[in-house]
C-alpha cells in the first residue's frame, strides 16, 4: 500500500514540473539583459608634417652670398641626417686653406677615439692640471692650444692624416694645417652620426661645441635666431682667415651640415650667410 503511495505522489510531482516548464514558464515574460558591443576607436593620431630641404634654393642662397663677397669663399651644406647623402649646396669645396684652429676639429675627434678605445686614462693629469678629457673639451669649448696641440703631438701629425682618409677626409692634412670646406663638413656629419665614437664621446663632443665662450660664437651661430640650435667649432687668423663649421639642429628633425672657409670674408659676412640659409628653411616646408 505504501509503495502504491509513494509512487502516486512521485508521478504528481512529475507531472507539476513538467506542466511548470512547458506551460507556466511560457506564460511569464522573458527578461533579455541587452549589452551594448565595445566598440573600438582607432586614436586619431596627427601626423607631423614632413620636411624636405630644397637644395636648388640652397644653392641659389650660397651663390647670391658668394657673388656679394669681395674676398674669397668655400662652402658645403649638407643632410646632417644622412652621412652618405650628396651636398645640398657648394661653392669651390675642394679648395685647400691653411686650417688655423680648424684642425682641433680633427684632432679631437682622434682624442675621443683614442680614450674609446682605452689607449689612455682620461682622468690621467695632462696639460696644466687639467686631465686628458678635460683637454679635449677645452680644445674646442674655448680653442684651448696648449691642450689641443697635446694631443695633436702625441696621436702624431702623420698618423692622423692617414687615419683621416679612411673617413673620407682626404685633402686635409694635420702636418702643414690645411683643410678643405669638403673634408670639414665630412668630419662634422662623422661627428654627427656618431659613427665611430661612443655615445658619450659623442655627447661629450656636441656638448663643447654647443656651450662654447662667446668669442668662438661668432659667425655662423650668431646668424641665426635663438630657436636654432648650432654647435660649430670657428678658426681664424687676424682678419685674414674666417673659418666656421657647424651642425644646425632646427628642431623639426631636420639638422644641416655647413662649412665656410673663407679668406679676407670676415665673421659678420659669414653671419649674413646662416641668416640667409635660416630663411630657405623656414619657407622649406611641405604638408
């Protein structure tokens, strides 16, 4: 009797689900959560605008600079950014001049590769209490002779007229002090580009050529406005020679090489030329 009973309640409560899930549960609405899709936005990035130097109105500025010149001139300007690009812009390049203190370009350079490669100590004491390192950023932060010609003796005038050459740098001789306006601009694009020195040589470098005592500003620093940046290295004799090699940082990615070498032009007339080369390019630019 008992088995009848259970059995009885067990199809009554099968039969209630089943008629609690087919009929009751369909009666009743349904509730649809509806989850609005993530849609993903691309950022909008603003392109920086690109930047081509036009080397035909370089030119036309170097030509209209040389032609108002009553003394005699070299230039080349080139791509910092690209050391085995063409020049932009020349006027006489491999003309030879006696260097003046244009050859501690050179030979600093050779410094720095020297302590690269550990021949020295550079905290070694070398020319007047001042160690080897700091000789080097002399001989270019404030024209330091005594440090340059140091080091100049020392790596051998010989050696370093040939180790020149394997740059490129083939008509510049540290021997009788003379140079070209193609080889300066060839060993500042090297200086540029870091090619062979390490980053802090490098850095080291750029630093004295940038943060330089007021007198070795003249001439192509002081031509152009505040925003440049111009890290330059000048030599002269009397008023005979004026010098000027520079890497020009505009701040829009775009760094050019310049290198005057002039005779009875003058620091003020070599000014007037960074002026004109400063308006190029700033109309020099393409959306």
């Amino acid at each position: 009797m008992l088995k009848k009973v259970l059995l009885v309640v067990a199809v009554m409560v099968l039969a209630i689900g089943v008629w609690f899930v087919f009929f009751r549960s369909t009666d009743e609405p349904i509730e649809i959560t509806y989850v609005e899709p993530e849609i993903q936005v691309e950022p909008i990035v603003e392109e920086e605008p690109s930047y081509e130097f036009d080397a035909i109105a370089l030119q036309n500025a170097v030509d209209q600079w040389v032609a108002n010149q009553s003394g005699n001139a070299s230039v080349v300007i080139r791509d910092a950014e690209d050391i085995t690009s063409e020049n932009l812009a020349v006027h006489q390049p491999d003309e030879s001049y006696f260097a003046a203190s244009m050859y501690k370009l050179f030979v600093v350079h050779e410094g720095y590769v020297a302590l690269d490669a550990s021949r020295f100590d550079p905290d070694e004491v070398y020319v007047a209490g001042q160690t080897r390192f700091e000789c080097l950023d002399k001989a270019i932060r404030s024209s330091d002779s005594p440090c340059a010609e140091a080091w100049w003796n020392e790596l051998g005038k010989e050696e370093q007229t040939y180790q020149l050459t394997t740059y490129g740098i083939d008509d510049t001789s540290l021997t009788s002090i003379t140079t070209t306006a193609q080889d300066t601009a060839r060993m500042l694009s090297l200086i540029w580009s870091g090619q062979e020195l390490s980053e802090y040589a490098r850095a080291s470098y750029l630093s004295s050529m940038e943060d330089q005592d007021a007198l070795y500003r003249r001439g192509l620093p002081s031509g152009f406005s505040d925003t440049v940046v111009v890290y330059n290295k000048v030599g002269w004799n009397l008023t005979r020679e004026w010098h000027d090699g520079a890497i020009v940082d505009f701040g829009d990615g775009r760094v050019l090489v310049i290198a005057v070498l002039t005779e009875n032009v003058g620091m003020n007339q070599v000014a007037s030329l960074a002026t004109a080369i400063e308006s190029v390019i700033n109309a020099d630019v393409v959306e």
